[in-house]
C-alpha cells in the first residue's frame, strides 16, 4: 500500500511539474522534485551490536533560497545556491525514469566528526546524500548539508540522529556532487570505452582522492588507479591526473577481453565525504549467421540432405538457435522442427563462441513449397537474426529408366531365348556322340550366364 502511495505521489508531481504553456520542462528549469527519504532508527542491541530500521518517509527537493516557504506540504529540503548545483551535470528532462532518494549521512569517523572545510561549516552540521538515478543514462549524488538552527540538535553521531518531522523544511547546501553517465556499458571486443566519472566540489583545491577497482563476478576486488592530490602521487594507468585537476575521473579502458568484464567502481573521497559509483561493463559480441544452402533448394522425392546453420563470432555463450518450417503465407504458425541435433559450443582465441545446428532433410511431396527458417537468438540482438530457404520437391522423371528396363529385359529374353536352343543342341550332341561329360553342365553354364546379366542389370539400375 505504502508504494502504491509513492508511485501515486511521485506522479502527480511529475505532472505538475511537466504541466504549463511549454508542456515539457528541463530538467534545469524544475523548482522541485519528488523523493524517497530513507530514515534510519539505529540502536544497540542487548548483545551490543548496532542495528538499523530503515523507515521509508515521502520527501521533495526544492531548488530555492533561503527563507523560501515548502510548494508542497511534506518533509522538503530546501537546496539553496551554491557552487554546485546537481541541475547542471543532469541532462535531458524530468519522466517517470527518473529515481529521487534521499539517505543520512555520517561524517564521524571513529567517534570524532570532522567539519567540512569552507567558510560558514559547522562541526554539528547534518548531512544528507541525495542520489538521483535515471535508468541508463546517469547517477549522480549530491551532498547535502544541514545547519540546524539550535546546535544542541545537531548531533551527527548516527546514533541520535537529527529528529525529522513531517512537513518540516530543511535548509541545505550542496558541498559536493559525484556522477556517471556510464552506469552500464556494453562493448565488443578488442574496444577502449571510457567509463565516466566525475565530481565538484563548492571549495577550490580540495584534498581529494579517486579509486578505480574491478570487481569480476568471480574473484577478487583488483585496484585499477589511485591519486591523491595532497602528496600528487598516482598509481596505475587509465585516468588523466591532468584532467582530475578539473573534476574529470573518467577512466579508459585497454582494449577489452573477456576479464575486462565486471564491475568498475569509481571513489571520490573529499574528508569527511566519500562517494562511489559502480559501473557495470558487459562484454556483447553478436553471432553472424550463414547456411550452407542458398535461398532455395531443390530435392528429389525421397532424397536426403543435412542443412547447417551456423552462428560463428557471439559472445556470451548463451545463445539459442531454432529450425522453423514457416508456410509462404502468414498463416498457419510455423512448427518447430524437432530433426535437429546441435553441435558443441566451439570458443575461439579471441573469447568468442559457435555452434552449428544441423536440420536432416529427408523430404515428401507434402513438405514442398514451404519456406525453412533458421532463428537465432542472443543477448547481444534486440531481435532474432532469421535465415531462410525455399524448398522444392522435384518428382523424378522415370520414363527414360522404364524404356532402359523393358529393353534391357529384351535382349536378356534373347540372349535366353538363343541359350536354349543351344541347349537343346547339347543335349542332342551328347545323345549322339555319347560323350562322358553330363548333359547337366550345358544348363548350369546357360544358368551362370543369366544370372550374371541380371546382377549387372541390378547394379546399374
């Protein structure tokens, strides 16, 4: 019910907010926004370990001055000018992609709170993050920070925080600002992406200090590049020690391999304030798809074929290749054909895989004029790749072969024919010349002769 009642909240000020004579407001001209504020109850349990209750409160940003009164009655922090303004690094407009979230922040470290370094900072200041996430596109987080008008209130020790009542205005500031417009990156092989990243701080020559790491789905967290410019001293390759001086902590790449995939997390740490965004790089190469027929095919009734489908070159490995018989016209549904056996996933030298499915033809008149599509499917293709071929049924033509057999039986009858007068001459030569060899032989030579004309007669017909 409760999210229910933030998505209802959430658009309702959406569309107050894109409503008006230009229809369409920038994400710059927008006086406020509608936010998630994640509360935290922490307390020590009975065997002295902390715990949290994260109580999930309705919010606004509102981008104004100080002693502006709240647009809409509901917890608002109230963000007044200053060096950094989280408009200018936004790009686009204002849609329902577009994520608010608004947390507590915590400057102490080990018991001890450490002031923020420029002018008008408090050491009993309140903190705030506020994390703006549009899907794809960027995330940026904002720093914000809390003068409370009575000191006694400003404990920021997280365990009694500053209390937050309903419909209260929080005037803020906006210290530092850390995003990317590379939240996911997906690349082929053998690229050099740049991974962004980048931060502003509303103080000149700040103490600040960037990380890179990889963390890969199986291993350990590897440190890509570090710097800090209190001693000026880097590590490691990718980031421009020139351009950190600007605010720019964007990261190339070298040419991508299959361990380049993984999570990048870029660190910016400004004392007491620190901020990482990950960065997800997904390796995608998609398959290239070839058959070993052309577009048509031309069978003899009865004769068998074996048509390959290969996908060469995709990664990663998951992919998905099906035979279709599709008719020439829309309907009805193609069938999948179940006579394919598939190959083993081959992986080459550069990371990369294929497979070949294998379709046995053994086609009827009836599988005639219908069209044989292969489809592929991979993570890398928004759609299927399809190939395809007609296939004919030729009926074979056995006039040729019937005149062959009716004449070859002729002059075997022939052949017969003249045997067997010879055999009645043998027979009456050895009635009158009574010879000793056994009249039977002339039959069994007439008989071997005869069967040898039809053995040829089978093999070549």
């Amino acid at each position: 019910m409760f999210s229910i009642m933030m998505w209802g909240f959430r658009i309702l000020i959406l569309l107050l907010l894109c409503s008006g004579l230009n229809g369409f407001k920038s994400f710059h001209d927008v006086q406020w926004l509608p936010c998630q504020f994640v509360d935290e109850k922490v307390h020590v349990n009975e065997e002295g370990h902390i715990e949290t209750q994260y109580i999930y409160r309705k919010a606004a940003i509102q981008f104004g001055n100080i002693g502006d009164s709240p647009l809409y009655p509901t917890i608002t922090f109230l963000v007044t000018a200053s060096k950094v303004d989280m408009r200018r690094y936004v790009e686009g407009g204002v849609d329902d992609r577009l994520n608010c979230e608004i947390r507590r922040y915590s400057t102490a470290d080990k018991g001890h709170v450490k002031r923020w370094p420029t002018m008008g900072a408090q050491e009993y200041d309140v903190w705030f993050s506020c994390t703006l996430r549009h899907k794809g596109e960027f995330i940026i987080t904002t720093f914000l920070r809390h003068t409370p008008s009575d000191p006694a209130k400003g404990k920021v020790d997280y365990l009694q925080w500053l209390t937050v009542n309903d419909k209260d205005l929080l005037t803020t500031s906006a210290a530092m600002v850390v995003l990317t417009r590379t939240p996911s990156v997906e690349v082929g092989f053998l690229k050099e992406p740049t991974l962004h990243c980048q931060f502003a701080v509303d103080h000149k020559n700040p103490n600040v200090t960037v990380y890179w790491k990889l963390q890969r789905s199986h291993g350990k967290r590897s440190q890509l590049f570090s710097y800090t410019s209190r001693t000026g001293t880097s590590d490691g390759t990718g980031v421009s020690v020139k351009a950190i001086g600007v605010g720019n902590a964007s990261f190339k790449l070298s040419p991508t391999r299959k361990h380049s995939e993984g999570t990048y997390i870029c660190s910016i740490l400004v004392p007491p304030l620190s901020c990482s965004h990950n960065i997800l790089l997904h390796l995608r190469e998609q398959p290239r798809v070839s058959l070993n027929v052309g577009s048509t095919l031309s069978l003899t009734l009865g004769e068998g074929h074996k048509v390959a489908c290969d996908a060469e070159g995709y990664y990663p490995m998951d992919v998905n290749i099906e035979w279709l018989r599709e008719p020439v016209s829309d309907s009805p549904s193609p069938v999948l054909l179940k006579n394919v056996w598939h190959s083993s996933h081959r992986f080459h030298h550069n990371g990369t895989y294929s497979l070949s499915a294998f379709l046995q033809l053994r086609p009827g008149l009836g599988d005639s004029g219908y069209k044989y599509t292969c489809k592929v499917s991979h993570t890398s293709l928004l759609v299927p790749i399809r190939k395809s071929f007609m296939l004919t049924v030729i009926v074979p033509d056995l006039t040729m072969w019937y005149i062959k057999v009716i004449g070859l039986n002729g002059v075997i009858l022939g052949i017969v024919f003249k045997l067997l007068r010879q055999l009645i001459a043998c027979k009456s030569f050895f009635l009158h010349n009574f010879l000793h060899i056994p009249p039977f032989a002339c039959l069994f030579f007439i008989y071997s002769i005869v069967q040898t004309l039809m053995l040829v007669t089978f093999f070549l017909f």
